[in-house]
C-alpha cells in the first residue's frame, strides 16, 4: 500500500449529488446527459454511464444507472444549480480532497493475513473515528484486530471490506420503499441478523 493516497482521483457520483442537493436521481441523471451533449458538440469527453447493482429479495438483480464525476464536471453541471445547492456540494468537495491528503501508514502482515492501519482506514471511508462505534468494533470482534507495539490499531483487511460490503447492503434497503426501519439497524446489528439466519439453516431437521 502506497503511504500517501494521493495518486486516485476523486470522483462524486452521481446519488451523491442527488442527495446533496434535494434533487430526484433521475432528474440529475437527465441533467448529466444534458451536460454530456454539450461536451459532444465540444468535442470534449463525455461522462460515462454506470450501473450499480443490487441484489432483490427475489434473488434477482436491478441495475441503476449512475454517473461518476470528476471536480471539473461536477462544477460544469452544478452551472445551472441554485447557489445554495452549489456551495453545498463545493463543501462536500473540500471534504474529499482533504482524505487525499491522509497519510497512511503501510499495511502489516498479521499471522499470515494483511492488516490495515484502522484510524486512517476509517476516516479514508467516511466513518467517525470519535463515536462509540470506534472501540465497539474491537471489542465484539477482537479476532479482526491487532494493537502494535506501538499502540496502534490495526484492522483485518478482509474484514475491514466485508464491514464496506455490509453498509452498501444497508445503504441499498435504505432506499427500498416500504422499510423505513432498516436505517436504525447498525452493520453489527446486521452481521448478526444474517448470524441468526445461517443457525436457522444449519439446525437439524426434526
């Protein structure tokens, strides 16, 4: 792992703006496409189109169409915005470039398994490194964190990416209409939740 992760270059999608601004996702998609003829006639790059895919109850899949942004084609869309709307997502900007310049230190290797520095892995993924959640981790999975000997903590990389895997699943129910309940449930809550199942499946049949 690179110690500055200052080479990747941000982007804001495209539910991001929506949601900072109030506006419906389909209505900025429409005003990105809007923005994508005018860099046709320009001969300029047009923003690529992308899908986020979502698991149904049903075991079927939806693909959403999204669009990914850089800071120069966020500012040519948000042109046309309110001035209110554009100085929310400038901030937002601010914020994203300040992760660029988190310095993080270089990955261990753990028993055999890669183990990632957990403060900055926190704040690099927009978690609190200041709410109870910090040391709450720790403490109901121990076996996914290591302390150094310098006092540093240190986070399972595999866990650490089934905990991102776990939020996007509890981002996509947030948006399902009709479970207005599943924005209260923590990602431990919902590991075990998912616990819960398996022992159902794994119990004999009587």
């Amino acid at each position: 792992m690179k110690e500055l992760i200052n080479t990747i270059e941000q982007t804001m999608s495209s539910f991001e703006i929506a949601k900072l601004t109030g506006k419906r996702h389909d209505h900025v998609i429409r005003d990105i496409r809007e923005l994508n003829k005018g860099y046709g006639n320009l001969h300029l790059p047009k923003i690529g189109l992308m899908f986020k895919i979502t698991e149904l109850p049903n075991g079927a899949k939806r693909n959403d169409p999204y669009f990914e942004l850089t800071k120069m084609q966020t500012f040519d869309l948000l042109t046309g915005y309110n001035t209110e709307l554009r100085i929310k997502v400038n901030r937002r900007w601010a914020e994203l470039e300040a992760l660029t310049q988190i310095k993080m230190p270089k990955s261990l290797n753990v028993y055999g398994m890669e183990a990632l520095p957990y403060v900055e892995w926190l704040l690099l993924h927009n978690y609190s490194v200041t709410s109870g959640q910090y040391h709450a981790r720790i403490r109901k999975h121990p076996q996914h964190f290591y302390k150094s000997i310098t006092g540093k903590w240190y986070i399972n990389k595999a866990f650490a990416e089934q905990l991102l895997t776990i939020r996007q699943g509890i981002q996509a129910l947030k948006e399902v209409k009709g479970l207005p309940q599943v924005h209260q449930m923590t990602i431990f809550e919902a590991i075990e939740e998912v616990k819960a199942e398996q022992e159902k499946l794994n119990q004999p049949k009587q």
